[in-house]
C-alpha cells in the first residue's frame, strides 16, 4: 500500500504535463501513463467501466505496456512434468504457462517444452521458436493443458532444449533481441552447472528465470546456478492468486538493458490494434518508456517506472483519409511491420478479446496471391511503389460473402514518415478520376431540391439518402425518413456552399438528385411495368441517392442505402452487362413460401460515362423483376418455339422428348444458376421456395457435374472476425476449480497432511473465491455482447465463373443411369443456362459441393509454422548490458500463516480424520 500511495503521490506532476500536451494539441484523447507496480493515470479523467464481475485490470498486461516496456524477446519455457509434479502442483503450472504466453506481443518469440527424463516440445511440428501471436499461443494453450507428470527429473535434459531453441544459427525467423528461459517446476537439488558453463558463461547473453510451483508451506529452492548467476529472476508460485502477479515481474529484468542504454532507448513505438479500455474503440498507441534516473551511491537505478501512451482511435485516423472521391470500390489501407491492417474495410472484429491486441494480416483481409504477398512484402520494407493487378475480390453481400469477382486494381503504397506503418491505396481503373460537382446556380439548386420532398415520391418514386456527414451539424438517424426529414431541415437553413457543410459531397448530391429526377420523367413514367415484368426500378449514384419507383416498391427496398456499402452497386461496377442476384437462402432456410407470394430477383447495370476519355462509372440502375412472369419469359425463351430454323431438338440421342422447357417441364429441369452458383430461376414451381439457395442443394449432382467441366472455379478462404455459438466446454485440464484430492503417498505423510496441506486448502480456497473468473479457460467476451455468442473462425468455399463460353454437352453417367445436360453462359449477364433430363434413378454417389461457412480451426497450425509470413521486428534492440545489476534475484508473494491458525487447522483435520461418521467419505487405499 505504501508502494502504490507513493506512485499516486509522484505520479500527480504528470497532470500539468498532460495539460499542456492537451493545450499544444487539441486533438488528442486519452493520455495515459502506467507504472511497473500498477498505478495507472488516464487524462482526461473519466468514470471507470467497471466490468459485472471482478475487475481484474491490470495495466501492466495491455498489448501497448507490453510492447513499450522492454525490447523483443525469444523466450523458452520448460516446465517440469516429472512424477513429483502431481495434481494441484501440475494444474498450476499450466496456469502459469497461459498467463505468462499472454505477457508475450507479436514481437517476440517463444517455444513451450516439457521435461523430466527428457525434453520436448508440447506442439510437436514447432520444432523451432515461433511468433508469439494469438494464433501461436492459443495452440500453446491447448496443448498445454493435455501435459501429463510421469518419470524422474532431469533439469539439464530441460536446459539442453532451451539453449539449443535460443543459440542454433539456422535462418529460422526469431527476434534476435533478449533470449530468455522461463522455467517451471516443483523444485530440485540439480543446479546444472555444467549446462550453464556451456552455453552461457561468460557472456551471459541468456536471461534465466525460474518460477518454482509448489502448495507446500516451504517453497524449494532455486535450481540455476549461483553464484556466478545467469542474468535473470527467481520468483515463487505458491498459490493460484500469486500466479498473475508473479508471471509479469521478469519484465522489470528485461526493462535493465533500456534504462542503462538512456536517451537511446527514448524512441516512441507504436503497436498493434487494440480495444481501448475507455470507450475510444479500436486504438493504436505511441508508447515511450519512463526511467528511474535516481543514482544510489555510485551506480545508476536500473528500474523502468513505466510506460507513457498516447491513444489515437482508428475512427479518427479514418476521418483523415478521403472515401466518397475513390468510389465504391476504391480504398486506403495501412500495415504494420507485422503485415496486420490498423485500416482497412475488411477490419472489422464483432467480438473482442479485450486481451488481445486485434492482429488482422493484410493476406487474410483479402484474398491472398502472389501480388499481394509482392505488395505486403515492399511495405513491411518500407518502399513505396506502384502495381496493376487482375486480383479475386470477395462480395460484401449480407453476412453471405457468397460471391467472388475478378478484377483489375491498381495499389499504391508509402510509408509513413515516422513510424513503421506504411499506407496504401487501392482503385479500380474506372476510380482514377472522379467528378467535382459544382451546381452553383441556386434557382437550378432548389428545383432539384424539390424532387427530395416527400410530397413527390407519389409521382417521382421514392428517394433514399445515404447516411453521411453532409454537414456538421447534421443528426444522423438509422432511419432513413427521419435521416432525410433532418437533411431537408438543415439545407433549408444553409447553403450547399456553407463552411459547415462539405461542399463535394452536397454539390455532388444536387447534381445526381437532378439527373435522376430526368430519368424518372423522361423514361420509367412511359414504362410499363407489367408488361416487362418488373415490379419496381431503381438507380443509385456515387453522390448517395438512390431513387425506387414507383413510391410502393420502397416498402421491400432492402438493400443498404449507402450505395458504397450495397452489394449489388460494388458488383455492377466490377462486371460488365447486368447482375443478377435472388434473395439469399442457406440451407437451412424454411420456406414460408405461400401460392400468392412474390419472389423478386434483382437486376443492376453500371452506368459508363466517357469524359475527355476517361471512362467513369457515377451510378447503377437497375429493376427488381417477378419470377413469375420471367419464368414464363424464360420458359418461351428456353425452348424450341423459339427458333424456328431449326428442327425441334431431343433431350438425347434415345430420348422421345424433345427439348422444349416449357412443353416438357415434367421430364426437364431448366434452370439459371448465377456466378456464385446460385439457382435464380427455374422450371419447376417445387424449386421456388429455393430460388437464392446454392444449387447443390438442389440438385447436387448436377452442380457437381457443372464444377467437375469446368464452369465453376472454388477459392477457399479463412473469416477470422466471425462469431459462432459457443462450444460446450469440458473442465478437463481447466485451472482449478474445486480442491486438489491427495494421493495414498500424501495420506501416508502425516507431517504434510496436518501442515503443508491444511494451508495450501486454505489459500485455494480463498483465491479460489476472488479469482476464479480469471482463472476460468473460456473464451474472453466483449462486454454487452450475448454470452451465447463467441469469436472464432470460419472457413467458406466461393464459386466464380471460369472463361469458359462455349456450350457443353455431357452425361451425368451413374452406371445403370445417366442424364443429359446442356449448359451456356449467357452473353451480358452473369447466368448460366442449364436444361438436364430429371434425376429417373437413384443419384450418383459424388461430392456435394457446399459454399456455406463451417467452423474451422483456420490454416493447419504446422503448415504455417514451416512457412511464415515475412515480418519484421523493431529496427532497436536494447538487450545484454555489462553494467546491468544482476543482484535483485527476485520475490514471491504467497501468506504467511499464523501458528495459531495452523493450530487451529490440525485440531479440526484431527477431528475430521477421526470421526467415525465421515469414514465413509475417505478415499479408499
């Protein structure tokens, strides 16, 4: 308590400062600085969201601490799972190994051994050091938990391990900066002197620090030798509540080298992206590391006092970059030296563990090729350039990502000045150029004005405007009326050209609002609908309009009314001819479908516009058609009475039928299945409460048969923000619990029993009570979020068209069976035609093709090891130090008990022991 009065009481001078940081810098938010014992000081000051159960903040465990206070490090951590390491003691350990991994960043590197007559390594294809991300620990952490004690002690076997892990000369990547090794056993009386002799003596470059773990009252002695000592720390886990505080302090022996290396050290660094613990959200922090600077006697004070940080919310970095003048499909990006996005629209975690930084690879925020890997590499380098790709582009369609495209991007990147970000940016070929409004006349401003009153959505359709900030002053509302009820409020107050106002994006506003308005009175008004089978249309510009006629079709308009984010508009824009999209449907999708109801399918078209030679595309229009009346279309279009120049054809060479889909609808199935592979229309009425659903679940066969010939490419891809329903959770090699049973050997040793055991029982207990939600091995949660919901990753399998044009005949042959199909792309659009004989027999025995996600594990764990992503670390290592002051070995926490509540424990577990009514409760022998 005094330690921390005392930080409290120094600490306040760091008000003044944060003040004038604020005075100097009016943007800046949260400033904050965190000690090595705890105290942490936040400025502006705010009310604390404490969390619904107990608050086990710690500042010293935040990615950004972690990563200021000390340089990389490659650490090995042995633990000791020989046959004195049993029940209690064995469980701790584990526990201990997951809070030290969560004390590692994506800058450092670590491999996890087990030893007692030899050693290895609990993941058995991480044969070497590897990155310490979420990824790496995670599979650490699982595999921790399945280690079993068995055989005799060995520590030099454990020593051998870690020493060759940290010395080999291989080109294996690795942080090349502090080498540590973090042991963990019950204690022993082998000091492996010869082992450190060895390796490292007499540079000391390798840090030891050991961590013995044992409920016994007197804890065992350090093993490593001393003196003379390795550089290092010696620390005691006697109990479950010691574990996270004792895990953490060895990074005050790594902070030594940073303090005696001053000024040199003063570099600010910036991390990863991580959830602030105030509100802010997603963050990035500059860091610098604060030193004590004191001299005691004639030697300098080693100790680090802590970190300082500077918060800065992505959301503001994003207000920084332009968005509505790249398009659609045009974007910036940044990096990391570790290949992670801190911008991105792919960047977008719905569940965050509040422990973990947010690490998204530029590769898995796309869809990864050979560019791309190209791309990333020369901005982890620090290079700027410039590079035109054809590259697959995932959908933004619903929760789906159902479709992929090809496209054509050109990336452009730099890097930050600075700092070790680099930024990019991505445009299509038609983003290159982008149109600047300038509507200045003001009567031409009010008359297309006009066409955004309700009073004229009657007559002109409705009209949709896209949620954005057209003005400062503008209150944002999700719904939309309400959004345009308030815009009109405001224009009516100001002028487009107002300082309030962003003047590009009113004046592109106007502009589309007045060419749309000509399209509705010189073209939809003459249509016939009906006639044509549509059941509205519509257009969407880049300036945020998107107009439905007539004013009855917006009652079903369901797509997002930012046209950026729509992906219907996206596709258009990407793919030449017009898009057709159905209503999606999973698999496990019940139909509702009644006799009367209308299914709309969806049609869009990019508008091109060619000025000065440059082909822009400002806007998408398009219909939204009733499958009834275009299945009657297409079943005319689709058959022999539509080409008369020909004689009627066959279904097949032995076939009496012929192939007419509307005739013969009874023996034919004719089907348009989209690029994604989707059924869109079909023949047969049973099919049309599965229009929207992958064709393979409806007729798998064939869409096997279709993939099988070449029509359909699959790319397989990896959703690492997704959230699933939690798995059932088994306690099995979970951290304690309940209360550690004795073995027959413990009952046999009295002087244990009525000891060393009785305050063990005691201290589990009570840390039992006050920490077992940390302790519980569940997935951490974001607060507010649905306890029935968890982040994992998902994996889905995309179809997309291959270059394939020409019409295919084939034979689904099935042995005694088969069927004829015929399959044709059709020109302009993104359909495939399809007429196949009905399945008469039993269908064939071949892959059923799903594009739905599953769960999944994500990439095979050794896979990535064998071939890691380039990276690299920070460009400073402050790590062995001559100077450095080895004598601060170390200390444990545990209680210290009283002799008369030992006492009084013995009396009470003589008196258990004897009675005759809890006999039965004994173990038997």
């Amino acid at each position: 308590a005094t330690v921390i009065l005392n930080e409290l009481n120094w600490t306040q001078a760091l008000e003044k400062v944060f003040i004038e940081n604020r005075n100097e810098d009016p943007s800046l938010l949260w400033q904050v600085f965190g000690s090595a014992t705890g105290v942490t000081r936040y400025y502006p000051a705010t009310p604390w969201r404490a969390p619904n159960k107990i608050d086990l903040y710690d500042v010293r465990r935040r990615p950004w601490y972690i990563q200021g206070a000390s340089s990389p490090k490659d650490m090995v951590i042995i633990v000791d799972v020989s046959g004195s390491v049993s029940g209690l003691t064995l469980k701790l350990m584990k526990t201990s190994v997951t809070e030290m991994l969560d004390t590692l960043s994506d800058d450092d590197y670590v491999n996890v051994a087990s030893f007692s007559e030899k050693a290895k390594g609990v993941v058995p294809c991480f044969g070497h050091l590897v990155q310490a991300n979420v990824r790496n620990k995670k599979v650490f952490k699982e595999y921790v938990q399945n280690m079993t004690a068995k055989g005799t002690t060995d520590y030099k076997s454990g020593f051998h391990f870690a020493f060759d892990q940290l010395l080999n000369n291989t080109n294996i990547p690795r942080a090349n900066c502090n080498k540590m090794i973090m042991m963990f056993t019950d204690g022993g009386e082998d000091r492996a002197q010869d082992i450190f002799e060895k390796y490292n003596w007499p540079n000391k470059t390798v840090s030891l620090c050991e961590g013995p773990v044992s409920s016994r009252q007197h804890p065992p002695l350090p093993t490593h030798p001393k003196p003379p000592s390795s550089p290092g720390y010696y620390f005691e886990i006697p109990s479950i509540g010691a574990i996270r505080i004792n895990t953490q302090e060895y990074l005050d022996v790594l902070g030594r080298p940073m303090v005696l290396a001053g000024n040199k050290a003063k570099q600010v660094q910036w991390t990863n992206v991580y959830q602030d613990a105030l509100g802010l959200g997603l963050v990035v922090t500059g860091t610098m590391p604060v030193f004590n600077l004191t001299v005691e006697g004639k030697s300098q004070n080693q100790l680090i006092l802590g970190v300082m940080g500077v918060d800065i919310p992505l959301n503001d970095i994003k207000k920084l970059t332009p968005r509505y003048n790249l398009g659609a499909n045009g974007y910036i990006f940044a990096i990391d030296p570790n290949g992670y996005v801190l911008l991105h629209p792919n960047l977008q975690p719905k569940i965050i563990n509040f422990r973990e930084p947010v690490t998204l690879d530029f590769l898995d925020a796309e869809l990864e090729d050979k560019n791309k890997e190209e791309i990333r590499r020369k901005m982890i380098d620090g290079h700027s350039g410039q590079k035109r790709i054809t590259t697959l582009i995932k959908s933004v369609d619903e929760a789906s990502r159902r479709y992929i495209d090809e496209a054509v991007r050109t990336y452009t990147w730099t890097p930050v000045n600075g700092t070790d970000y680099s930024l990019g940016l991505v445009l299509p070929p038609y983003s290159e150029y982008y149109i600047r409004a300038n509507v200045s006349d003001q009567i031409l401003q009010v008359q297309y004005f006009e066409s955004l009153q309700p009073d004229s959505f009657e007559s002109e359709g409705h009209v949709f405007i896209a949620p954005r900030e057209y003005c400062k002053d503008l209150q944002i509302s999700d719904d939309n009326t309400e959004f345009l009820e308030n815009f009109i409020a405001l224009i009516e107050k100001v002028t487009p050209d107002s300082k309030q106002c962003d003047n590009f994006l009113l004046h592109n506003l106007i502009l589309d609002t007045g060419i749309i308005r000509q399209l509705v009175n010189k073209v939809w008004k003459n249509w016939d609908l009906n006639t044509y089978g549509f059941l509205a249309l519509f257009a969407a510009t880049d300036g945020g309009i998107t107009r439905v006629f007539p004013n009855r079709a917006a009652e079903t308009w369901d797509e997002d009314l930012e046209p950026f984010n729509a992906s219907y508009y996206r596709r258009s824009l990407d793919n030449k001819g017009y898009i057709f999209k159905a209503p999606y449907r999973d698999a496990g999708y019940k139909s509702m479908f009644a006799e009367n109801d209308t299914i709309e399918i969806l049609v869009s078209t990019a508008v091109e516009v060619n000025i000065g030679g440059k082909v822009l595309k400002p806007a998408v229009v398009g219909g939204k058609l009733d499958l009834e009346a275009w299945v009657d279309k297409f079943k005319i279009l689709a058959s022999n009475q539509s080409d008369g120049r020909q004689s009627a054809r066959k279904c097949g060479l032995s076939s009496s039928c012929e192939m007419d889909c509307e005739v013969n609808s009874d023996d034919l199935l004719c089907v348009l299945i989209d690029d994604g592979g989707f059924l869109v229309m079909s023949n047969q009425r049973e099919h049309w409460s599965k229009i929207g659903m992958f064709f393979s679940e409806v007729d798998y066969a064939l869409m096997h048969a279709l993939y099988n010939n070449s029509f359909y490419n699959r790319k397989e891809s990896f959703d690492y923000q997704s959230v699933c329903a939690p798995t059932p959770n088994s306690n099995t090699g979970a951290a304690p619990r309940g209360v550690f049973v004795p073995t027959v050997a413990d009952f046999l040793s009295l002087a244990w029993w009525t000891t060393a055991a009785a305050w063990s029982l005691l201290q589990q207990l009570l840390y039992g009570l006050a920490y077992n939600s940390w302790l519980n091995t569940d997935d951490v949660m974001a607060e507010g979020m649905d306890s029935r919901e968890t982040s994992c990753i998902t994996k889905q399998t995309q179809f997309y068209f291959t270059n394939t044009t020409s019409i295919y005949n084939g034979f689904l042959d099935c042995g005694n069976c088969s069927r004829l199909f015929h399959a044709k792309r059709i020109n302009s659009t993104n359909l495939l035609f399809v007429v196949a004989e009905k399945m008469v027999c039993s269908p064939c025995v071949v892959e059923k093709l799903s594009q739905a996600e599953t769960r999944s594990k994500g990439p095979e764990e050794c896979e990535l090891v064998t071939t890691p992503r380039y990276r690299k670390g920070p460009s400073t290592c402050f790590d062995y130090n001559t100077l450095e002051n080895t004598s601060d070995c170390g200390r444990g926490h545990s209680f210290r008990p009283s002799i008369g509540v030992l006492l009084a424990l013995q009396l009470l577990l003589f008196h258990l022991a004897a009675s005759p009514r809890l006999l039965p409760l004994a173990p038997a022998l």
